[in-house]
C-alpha cells in the first residue's frame, strides 16, 4: 500500500511541474556563498570587505569556500541585486567566485533555480 502512495504523489508532483509549465531560462551572475551574498558579514553584498581584510583568502573563490566549510554558507547565484539559492552543489562546486551562465528553472517559492547546466560566462 505505501508503494502504491509513493507512486501516486511522485505522479502527482510531475504533474504539477508540468501544469506549472516552466521551461528552462538562463541566468547569469556570480558563484557565491549565501554568507557574503546576503549581508551575513559584508556590506556591499559581495567577497569585497573579506577580500580587503584576507581573512577568509585573498579570493573570490577562496572567501566563497572558507564560507561554507566553515561558516554554514551555501552555493547561491548573485545577479546583481537578486540572489539565488542553487540546489546541484554536486554541478555547481568548482565555480566559486566565477561568473557563469546557468541553465535551469526557477522556483520562485523557493527562490531557487534547479541547474540543468553551468558554463563560466564567455569574457567577449
């Protein structure tokens, strides 16, 4: 019997993303840490003051890491003044502090954006 429920809220599920109709869109920003990206220690919502005072690295990349190793930061998208929780850490990992281009969906209730794909942005 519990099979059977598993199945008819997974189906359920689908059938509301699908109702939804969310097609996949771009998005384009900077790999950051929530801790920096929301204010938690920064003012300017960017790597700036840590990145002046190197007390967390003397990167982008190296601030974002040191954030969520050590302060409970995790991976989000800054675009300009939004900011994006991202759900494929496993996708997303590698790219701290670099600007990217992300395909996926947004879920606005969540505020997060599902990655289909991540590419660092070309610097055309």
């Amino acid at each position: 019997m519990k099979g059977k429920s598993y199945i008819w809220i997974a189906g359920v599920l689908a059938l509301a993303s699908v109702a939804q109709g969310q097609s996949a869109r771009i998005f384009r920003g900077e790999v950051s840490d929530s801790q920096c990206a929301l204010n938690v220690h920064s003012l300017t919502r960017s790597h700036q003051e840590m990145l002046k005072s190197k007390s967390m690295g003397g990167t982008s990349n190296t601030c974002s890491t040191y954030c969520i190793e050590h302060l409970g930061g995790t991976l989000v998208l800054s675009a300009g003044k939004d900011v994006y929780r991202l759900d494929r850490p496993d996708l997303v990992h590698g790219f701290e502090g670099q600007k990217v281009k992300i395909t996926g969906t947004l879920d606005t209730k969540l505020n997060q954006i599902h990655v289909v794909k991540i590419e660092l942005e070309s610097q055309e």
